[in-house]
C-alpha cells in the first residue's frame, strides 16, 4: 500500500530534550515536506525537500532541522523543543515540485512540557 | 510567507444543507486545490483546478477557480454526515505548497 509513514503519533517530552520525529515513504516521490498545524492558522510548512539531499525552509524553520540523506525518509528534528512548538505535525510527500497530489502521514501529535 | 485566508472559519449545519466556503489571498495563484481533513487524519486531495475561471465537479462537491486567481470557492451540495471534517484550500508558489487557515464543518444529523 502506497503510504507515509510517520513515528510516533504521540509524543509528550520537557523543554530542551533533543527529539526526531521520523517520516517514510514508499511511494519513490521526489517531493517531502514537513507541516505543522495548529487551530486558526492552518497548515505551515516548515521545511521540503525536493530531492536527496536538497531540502530548503518553509514559513516556519526556527528551532527545526531536516535531513534528505535517502528518497525515501525525510526526519524531523527538534534540537530543543521548547512549548511553543506543541502542536500536530504531518509529514507529506508528492512525486515531484510539478505534481500537487499530496500523501499524508497520519500526525504526530507533539506536546512539549 | 503567503497567507491564504478562508472564510467562514466553522459551520454548523443540518444534514441535506448545502455548504459554500471561500478561499482568499493577497497573491496570484495558478493552481488552486482543495483538501478534506477527516478527524484524527491527514488531508487528502478532494479536487484540482488549473485555470482561472474553471469550475469542477467531483460528485457532490464543486470547486472554482476564481477570475483574478485570488480565490477560489467549495460548495458541497445535500450534505451527509461524512462530510464532517476540514477544508483547506491549498496551492503552490514557486518550490513552496501553501495551505489555507481551514473550514472546519459540522454536519447535524
């Protein structure tokens, strides 16, 4: 089944203790991002990739890193949460920049204490 | 980055109603999408539209592009229950994919 494929669902950690959510694909797309959605703003866009080891910054970068070392995987990384980055996050992936059918993953929900 | 503002925010309506929700931006888009976000899910692509003007179907749902390329509209006819969720409109600017703020839907049986 053609899927992303994203761990955990559900993560409570403290303030400043490194985390990486992990993203997966199985579909061979060349497009990844990262959102984060939160109530009246939406979805933003945190960071893409475009292809291995091409990844540039969305609307909302700061206190994030991302990695494109293989097609298929697309990690987030938090170095140091703090709480406003409590929120839900998707992991999607498209099969090229020209293409616009996004798949979803089904979230991981990050709460930061 | 780009702000893409729908409007209204929230609806609350009976089933069999239809439902019409908008989509704004200050910039030029030249695609306009629309996607359903089901409770506890990711968003999934409802309808694609290409060309300023262009008005699609796909059953009970119909998506237009509008004239200036600074919105787009969803209306959603006879609802049912399943149409529960949030819509985002969505579209793409040079390498980024922008989302709209949503509309989440309620529909009363």
């Amino acid at each position: 089944e053609a899927q992303v494929t994203q761990n955990p669902r559900y993560l409570i950690t403290v303030t400043g203790k490194k985390l990486t959510v992990t993203c997966s694909q199985n579909m061979n797309h060349e497009y990844m991002s990262w959102y984060r959605q939160d109530p009246g703003l939406g979805l933003r866009q945190i960071y893409y990739s475009m292809n291995v080891e091409v990844t540039d910054k969305g609307d909302v970068p700061e206190g994030y890193k991302v990695s494109r070392k293989e097609k298929r995987n697309f990690p987030l990384i938090l170095e140091s949460p703090s709480p406003n980055q409590t929120s839900l996050y998707f992991c999607a992936s498209k099969r090229d920049r020209a293409n616009y059918g996004y798949t979803f993953g089904s979230g991981t929900r990050l709460t930061v204490v | 980055g780009q702000q893409l503002n729908q409007s209204p925010q929230s609806m609350f309506i009976q089933e069999g109603e239809d439902v019409s929700m908008n989509c704004t931006s200050s910039s030029i888009f030249n695609t306009w999408l629309w996607y359903k976000q089901d409770p506890g899910e990711g968003p999934v692509l409802l309808i694609a539209l290409y060309k300023a003007g262009e008005l699609t179907s796909n059953g009970r749902l119909t998506a237009q592009f509008g004239i200036t390329r600074k919105d787009s509209f969803l209306n959603i006819s006879a609802s049912i229950p399943s149409d529960v969720g949030i819509y985002f409109c969505a579209g793409p600017r040079f390498n980024q994919f922008y989302f709209g703020t949503g509309t989440s839907l309620t529909v009363i049986p």
